[in-house]
C-alpha cells in the first residue's frame, strides 16, 4: 500500500523533568515519522517515554528541543489558539482510564469535544450518536458509566474522540484495563477505524497487540527504534 503524505514528523525531541533533584530525560532525541493513514504501534515498557512522547504528539505537551512537524506545519508557528484547536478538532485521543464524567450519560460524554467547538445543540446530538453508532453503542447513550461494562466505557471514550471526526486517533494504552476477550474486542474496533481511514498511533507495553499495527516503533529509556516485522 503507498504511503500517504507524512503528517507527524518529529525530529531529536527531548524532554527533560527534573524529579527530586534530579534530571529525568523522558525523550532523548526521539525521532519518528508518521504517514496519513498509517496505523502505528508505539511499545514500550513503563517509564520508557511513551505517554510523554503522546503528550507532546497530541500537542499536550511541547519538547524542550527538537522540531515537532504536524501537517507540515512546525508546532512552534501554531498560536495557543491554533494548538486548542488542533487538539479538539484534528486529533480524538483514548486513554487507558477512559475519563468520562460519571454524572453524564454516554451521549452527554460523547457531546462534550463538540460544545467547545460551540456546534448547535441539535447537531451535537446527532453527530453524538452517529459516533456511538459506529462504536456499536447507540443502544446504550442514555447509560451512565458505572451502568456500563469497561469495554462499553471504553467504546464511548473512543467515540468521544471521534465525534469530532478527527484525522489522527492517539490511543494510550487504551487495552490497558481492559480484561483479554474486551481488549480483543476494542482491537477490532480500532483496525475497523483504520480500514474506514483514520491515521492511528497506538500506544501499549504489550507485544501481541503492538504486533497488530503496520509498523511498530520501541521506545526505551526515551529513544525510538524502528522494528522490523
């Protein structure tokens, strides 16, 4: 399959935290390109850098040097307003813990990326649920999350982020605290995702499910390697 014109290009990135007085090099000139439609695995074992190296993807974070490229544009010519924008429009992210709002329902949840967008409430609701419909959930939007299994949870956290139809899914260890069978499931849902266009960047500290993407990038002690397939 050709590849798509690159959309994440990042080049020496590090960052560094200082904890307890001392320095803690989280990304150590981190170097990666990613392809519009590509779905690529980021591993790596706890403490390695991943979740920073998403933080700063998902414009969350910037590096303390390196150049960070997003659609060919470098993240330090975008202005806060830009960037806000990136991150609730161009980018839907999944976490591990899923962060919905207990008191919400599903589709309230679902709702929420498209009120900061200031879209008409009638419109809101029915991009909401065309999400959940595509998370296979509809049935479910008037659940609460404690009504909900974690899988379910988890079906309408990755709805949430494409509610806004977003051209890049950053999922962090979104299989994480799920039990095998549910995370095979949401698995299936994410390469229906890719199949149906979406660019993903899945990040995990497990073989068998990095093994799943195209490619597969190993992040340790902060650097990035390629692995082969």
């Amino acid at each position: 399959m050709p590849k798509g014109k690159t959309v994440i290009s990042m080049r020496e990135i590090t960052k560094v935290y200082n904890v307890g007085g001392e320095e803690v090099r989280a990304l150590d000139g981190a170097s990666l390109e990613i392809c519009e439609g590509e779905f690529v695995s980021i591993i790596g074992p706890s403490g390695s850098g991943k979740s920073t190296l998403m933080n700063i993807m998902g414009c969350l974070d910037i590096a303390d040097s390196g150049e960070y490229i997003l659609d060919g544009q470098s993240i330090e010519s975008y202005s806060e307003e830009e960037l806000a924008k990136i991150r609730n429009k161009k980018i839907g992210f999944v976490f591990q813990n899923f962060n919905l709002l207990p008191r919400m329902t599903a589709l309230g949840n679902v709702e929420l990326p498209l009120i900061y967008q200031h879209i008409p409430a009638v419109q809101r609701k029915e991009k909401a649920k065309a999400a959940l419909q595509k998370v296979g959930l509809l049935s479910r939007s008037e659940h609460k999350p404690l009504e909900l299994s974690g899988g379910q949870q988890q079906r309408v956290a990755i709805a949430r982020a494409l509610a806004t139809d977003p051209s890049i899914l950053l999922a962090d260890e979104p299989t994480g605290n799920l039990d095998s069978k549910t995370g095979e499931d949401i698995m299936r849902l994410f390469h229906e995702l890719h199949r149906a266009g979406h660019t993903i960047v899945f990040i995990t500290h497990n073989d068998d499910i990095a093994k799943q993407a195209q490619r597969c990038i190993r992040i340790m002690d902060g650097r990035v390697t390629e692995v082969s397939k």
